[in-house]
C-alpha cells in the first residue's frame, strides 16, 4: 500500500486531528493498563469479542495522547477492511507511513487492534520492543494468540489484562445508577433489584446494555455466531461445524452444570478427542469456561467432571434452551463470572468447585496456591428449611475437609450470619455481593 493510503485511514482511527468516541470510560481497566504500559512491557488484553477491548484501547489512548501528545500515539485497527493484506510487510508500513508523517519527539505508545489477524504479529512486536522502538499493546479475541504464543517468544516481557463483560456494578453505571455504600443500596433496592433481573436475563455486553430490549437477543445471536465462526470454524478450519454448533447450544443450556467429554459422545455423534478440542476452542474464544473439582493432586482433577459456565448470561438466554431451572442456575453462573473477574487479577488464585466423596457439593472453591481460602455456595431461595439445611450440611462438610472457619451461601436476598459445629455461614444477597458491599 501506498503511504498516502496508510495514513487516509489511520487518520479515521487516531487523535491526530480529530476526536474519537471512546465510549463510557470503564475505569479500573484503564488504571491497570496505565499501570501496565509504563512498566516497559508488552500489554495484552483479550477478551470475547464485543466485551469492550476496543473502547478500552482507545480510552487508554486517549490518556496517553493527552499526557504524552497526539502525534506520540499510533492506533492500528487491523479489522479496518481498507487494510487487505494483512502480514508483516503491512506492519512494516503502517509504522514506517505513522514514523515519516507524524514525526513522533519520543518513543511512542502503539495500540494494535485484533493482532491476531496478522500472522506472526507476535515477531513484529518483539523487535519492535527489544529495539525500544515502541511501547506496545495489543489486543484479541482468543486467548490462546495473545496468551500462548506471544509468551512463547517474550517470556516475562508482556502483562495480560482480561475485559469481561460488564460487571454488575458497571453495569448499574452504564445505566446511570452509582451505589456507593449501603445506604446508597437501601434507598434504592427496588430499581436495583429490577435492574439484577435484567442483568440476568440480557447480561453486561456493553451494546446490549445500551440497546433497546426488542434488539438486545437479536444482538446477541450476532455476537454468538460471530465467536463461533470467526474465532473459531475459520480460524481452527473446523469441518464438523453441525458438532460444534450442538456442543456450544448444549453449554449455553446446561450452563452451571458438571459434564465430560465421554457422556457426550452419544449426543453429538462425535468422539471424546473432538468433544475436547471443541470445548477448547470454546474456551479460547471466551465463550464459555470451565471449573474444575477442587482437590490436592492433578489425577482426581483430570478425572472428575468439570462445570461448565457461559461468559455471558445474556449468551445463554439468547442461544440456549430455556427451562424452569434457568434462575438458579443463571444466578451461579453469574457469580462464577464474577469470581472469574476477581481472580483474574490475582494469578495465585484458583478458582474450583468442591465434592466429597459423599457426593455433597459446593459451587465454588477460592484456593490460593494449594490452600483453600474460600467455600461459597450458591442458593437462591434458602425460605426451605430443607434447602437451607442441604446446602449448610455440604458447606460445613467441605469446611472441614479443607480445614476453613467461615463460608458463605450466596441468596437472592437473605442475609444473616449463624454459627453451625463451631462454623461461621454467612448469607449474603447476590446484589450486595456483586457490587461488593
């Protein structure tokens, strides 16, 4: 491509000359990627497409360009489909075309969007790093592109930063609703109540949130077919895509649920080797994740079945299959999100369900290192003596395994402390607990 040509469409996505639209500002993202970018490494951040990598890129921009000038900032959105040939002689170019026209007076700060397009980005962005010719972030929607392979060539030289989609608390913003403590909370129960069923039903893709709710699950749809053949059937050169189809369909409804590879073998008419690579494929697209049993050695982790989880409640009500059960399950799978989110800045973190071998089960292990730190249950309704006895019975019986004081049961809205075989149960209401109250 012709340099004229490079910078025409440079221009449309740079601070050069103009404003951009950067969205509602997602703050603690930024404040961890600014942190990132001045620590003279590489910043990654991935996530499922539509999460909001993008506007965070271009916030985080933004903030550069404002500190450092606009002519010391170069945004490269390679799905820019002016860009046709997408290979290392066109990275070459663009910064090539950006250093003779724009003339940066430091070492500027590069933003490179869907990296992955280009195959073997990760060497352009190595020297362009060990020579100091730029400061660099990049993003993608799988994890494996910017996670394994980029590792491969810069060990100890990058930092990953994952973008969920909106928490719930981001979520009340997008809506214009901030709650800054309980009273806050209390004065506002009512509407905040009705904006969880929402975030239940239509999840936190930032779009959907802000779209009316006749378009949010055609919207949704969208999303879903574009992780599933984008990140996945073009980019793996998946054949049995029928499988694949049915396999996403079967997480989407059975979300919160233990499965294997071999009791799908039936179903999908596929072997347990194909079952597995699909639901990598899955996962490396942020389209779902899995929990693992908790337990002291790989083998019995390896073994037993893991939960499977949704990235996105909205994902699940616009592609699964809907059942009486939804609720509960939705609220689990919600909280797993969250745990997800919150471990996820914390690498010495795991995070994993627990079962005994009296077949009692708890939804949710945090571990820290090989010691477990946590045990949350999740419980919708605990009105039910029964109920409420079943899930304590299993909390306590997995307290005492792993040798925890305190644990807590997750609720709709009850909330209370009590002390059962010398144990401390706390009941949080979910809303509280996401919001971090």
């Amino acid at each position: 491509m012709r340099q004229d040509e490079i910078i025409e469409i440079l221009n449309d996505w740079n601070f050069w000359r103009k404003e951009l639209d950067t969205g509602k500002e997602r703050a603690h993202y930024i404040a961890r990627a600014e942190a990132y970018m001045g620590s003279n490494m590489v910043l990654t951040i991935t996530g499922a497409r539509r999460s909001g990598k993008s506007y965070i890129m271009r916030q985080l921009a933004r903030r550069v360009a404002e500190r450092d000038g606009a002519r010391n900032t170069l945004i490269v959105n390679l799905e820019d489909s002016r860009f046709a040939e997408l290979d290392l002689p066109l990275l070459d170019a663009i910064f090539e075309a950006y250093l003779e026209n724009l003339k940066p007076d430091m070492v500027p700060s590069v933003f490179i969007d869907e990296a992955q397009r280009v195959s073997g980005w990760e060497r352009w962005v190595r020297t362009a790093h060990e020579l100091r010719r730029a400061k660099i972030a990049v993003s993608g929607s799988t994890a494996s592109i910017i996670g394994r392979d980029l590792a491969t060539l810069m060990t100890g030289r990058h930092l990953d930063l994952t973008v969920f989609p909106l928490s719930f608390a981001e979520f009340l913003r997008f809506k214009g609703i901030e709650v800054e403590d309980r009273v806050d909370f209390a004065s506002r129960r009512v509407e905040i109540r009705g904006m969880l069923k929402e975030y239940l039903e239509y999840g936190g893709f930032p779009e959907v949130v802000l779209s009316k709710p006749e378009v949010k699950k055609e919207i949704l749809r969208g999303y879903f077919e574009d992780m599933t053949e984008k990140d996945i059937v073009i980019r793996h050169r998946v054949r049995n895509v029928a499988a694949l189809r049915a396999l996403a369909g079967f997480y989407m409804t059975n979300v919160s649920s233990p499965t294997t590879s071999n009791s799908l073998e039936k179903f999908l008419k596929a072997d347990a080797g194909t079952i597995d690579r699909f639901s990598s494929y899955l996962e490396d697209a942020f389209v779902v994740f899995f929990v693992r049993r908790f337990a002291h050695s790989v083998k019995p982790q390896e073994k037993s079945p893991k939960k499977v989880y949704a990235i996105d409640t909205g994902l699940c009500n616009a592609v699964g299959f809907r059942t009486g059960e939804n609720r509960g399950k939705l609220i689990e799978n919600v909280v797993a999100v969250e745990l997800r989110r919150r471990v996820a800045e914390d690498p010495s973190c795991g995070m994993y369900y627990w079962k005994g071998t009296d077949g009692k089960e708890v939804d949710f292990v945090i571990a820290e290192g090989a010691s477990a730190s946590q045990a949350i249950q999740v419980c919708w309704d605990v009105s039910s003596p029964e109920t409420r006895r079943r899930e304590v019975r299993a909390l306590i019986r997995c307290m005492d395994e792993l040798s925890l004081k305190e644990g807590m049961v997750i609720t709709e809205d009850y909330e209370g402390e009590e002390d059962v075989d010398g144990k401390r149960i706390a009941y949080r209401a979910v809303g509280k607990w996401l919001l971090g109250l």
